[in-house]
C-alpha cells in the first residue's frame, strides 16, 4: 500500500509498506519526485530487488564476523581470513555501514595497503572483502558491491628458479641432525612442509619403497598442532621413494625411534611450523642460499629434477599433487626443454631434401 500526501510546509510525504509490514516514508518538494520514488520501490519490491534501507546500518565489522563464521573453510583458511581481517581491514573499513562503503573507500583504502604489503597479498585481501560485500549484496544489505572496479596493483609473478644441487646439499648440512632428514625427504619428494611435518611411520612402505600422503599437521593460533586432510583431494598420493630418501629416513628413525610421527620436537611432540620456521631460517642463513628461501623451495627443487629428467607434464602433476596439468604447466612450463631445435629439424627433414633436390635440378 502506497499513498502521497500533502503537509501543511508544501512538501509532499510519499510511504509506502513492504512485505514484512514495516513503514517506510521520504519527504520531497515536488509531487512528481514522490511519485517517481514510490514508483522505483514498488518496483524492487516486484523484482525482488528491494532493499531496505536500514538493513545497511550494520557495520562492515559485524557483518564480516557474521559471514566468518558461517564459512566452511579448512581451519588454515580460517586462520589467515581472520588474520587478514583484523590487520588490515578493520582499521579502516570495520566501523563504517555496509550502505556508507563507496568504491572510492575500497580504492583509497587498496592504495593504503600498496605502501605495506606485497601485490599478491593486497589482492587476496580484496577478494575476502569483495567476498562479504558479495554476501551483502546476496543477503539484500546493500544494492551494489563497493568493491566492483577497484584497480588492484599488477602482480608480476616469478619464475621460479630451483636451487642448485650444492645449496640444496649445503642446507642439509646446516640443519640440526633431528630435522636434517627433513631436507632430504622434500627434495626427494616434492612433499609440502605439513605433509613432511604430519608423516608417520607407518605411512612409509620401506618394502616397496613407496610413502603414502593423505593427510598434513594442521597449525592455527590458539590450538595445539593436529592432524588434518591434505590441502586437496588431488594432494592423496602414493610417491615412489629414492633410495636417498629411503636411506635418510632409515637412519633418522635409527637415531630418533618413534612409533607414530617421523619428524618430532625434542620433547616428542609434533612440531610447529612457527618453531620449525626458526630452525629454518637459521639453516638458510648459515648455507649462504639466497635471502627469503623458503621450504617449498626444495618442492620446487624436486619437480625440476622430475622433468629435467624427461618425466611428463601428467606425472609431475602426480608427484606434486597438483590439481591439474594446467597448475603444473602455469607454474613449471619454462623448465621443459626448449623445443626450437626440434622444431627446425622436423620441417628441415621434410621440406629440406626436397629443396635441395630441386635448386640441384634447376
């Protein structure tokens, strides 16, 4: 129901009711914008494009905790959305309305976080961000996405360049006899660091020299290290193992027994990533490798042994526990030899005779 009516100041007073009975009123001094307002609500309301204008009172803060915790995230996930949140989007979008979030706030508060943070990770964050709003807009909080259109700054990815044979032997060296088989096992692999750091004993097949991954030690702030699934369902994966490796585990277990986890604290309790990040870094360091190494480089290590080796775009993708090929190609595909040469022989031997034969005829 919708009506206009006069007030004694001329003004015109245009309401009408939604659906859920509530009131809604806006005052105008023209009878023709009255009417043209009522005429637009009406019309959201019959494409179900309505929105009330109060929904979008709530602030970004209380809305963003409210999707938080209805999203089915693995608990890393959690951890770092969460994470993310409180550092750096709450200072500065947490206590604004939903409805008073305008594209030059989100491009305003994307340009504050160039000065801080890394390309990749300004843009990771955007896309949380975008992702409420996203809900908001779904959930008839706002009209529009704030977030549509924001110029993000260009990420320029790196190759990745494997580490030399010598540093990879140098880092072994420098790490501490009980994670010193840890080195070895992710350059012989490919494994992840919570692969590595969640391997048990009995998921080790000495006999048929194969390892089995099918799940990670899990560690979020405010909970102990557990036991987890794999990052996803193509991380399943049974490896075939070198004897490098094998003989690296053997003598690691020989020195550390153990019955459940390989790779343990000193006090025989698994081990943290943010202690075993320490012990790390230290290595780096000490093997003189380059600043800002980290563990995955020694993934990165194992798959280009893979295909220096002449093994497939499939079994990499396999080994590693890729997703799909195009994941493997997207991050490997300049470590394949150089077909050029290849390429000039296939058409010299074809057209190549024939031509000569021809210039000799002539």
């Amino acid at each position: 129901m919708a009506s206009i009516s006069k007030r004694p100041d001329g003004r015109y007073r245009a309401r009408y009711r939604d659906d859920a009975g509530r009131e809604h009123a806006r005052h105008f001094g023209r009878r023709t914008d009255a009417q043209r307002w009522l005429d637009e609500q009406t019309a959201a309301i019959v494409t179900g494009q309505f929105v009330d204008a109060k929904a979008g009172r709530i602030t970004f803060r209380e809305y963003a905790e409210q999707w938080r915790a209805a999203q089915v995230h693995r608990p890393t996930t959690q951890a770092y959305v969460e994470g993310n949140l409180r550092r750096n989007v709450y200072p500065v979008l947490g206590d604004k309305p939903l409805s008073s979030v305008l594209p030059s706030d989100v491009q305003a508060w994307v340009k504050g976080m160039t000065a801080t943070l890394a390309p990749s990770t300004v843009g990771t964050v955007h896309g949380v961000v975008a992702g409420i709003f996203r809900a908001a807009v779904r959930d008839r909080r706002i009209t529009a996405n704030p977030c549509e259109g924001t110029r993000l700054p260009k990420v320029a990815k790196a190759r990745v360049e494997p580490l030399p044979v010598e540093t990879v032997r140098e880092l072994e060296a420098a790490m501490p006899g009980r994670y010193r088989a840890l080195v070895t096992l992710a350059a012989g692999t490919g494994m992840r660091q919570g692969e590595c750091l969640g391997l048990a004993v009995d998921r080790v097949d000495f006999l048929r020299r194969t390892l089995t991954v099918d799940r990670q030690l899990v560690t979020v702030p405010g909970r102990d290290p557990y036991l987890g699934p794999p990052k996803t369902a193509a991380s399943v994966r049974t490896i075939p193992l070198p004897q490098v490796v094998l003989d690296a585990l053997a003598l690691h277990l020989g020195t550390f027994p153990t019955d459940d986890l390989v790779f343990t604290s000193s006090t025989g309790t698994p081990i943290r990533r943010t202690r075993f990040g320490e012990v790390w870094r230290d290595a780096v360091k000490a093997a003189g490798a380059p600043l800002g190494t980290g563990f995955h480089a020694l993934r990165h290590f194992y798959a280009s042994l893979l295909i220096r080796h002449g093994e497939s775009v499939k079994t990499v993708q396999a080994r590693l526990g890729h997703a799909s090929a195009a994941e493997t190609l997207d991050t490997y595909s300049h470590l394949w030899p150089d077909s050029d040469d290849r390429t000039r022989a296939a058409v010299d031997a074809v057209l190549g005779a024939g031509h000569s034969e021809s210039e000799a005829r002539a």
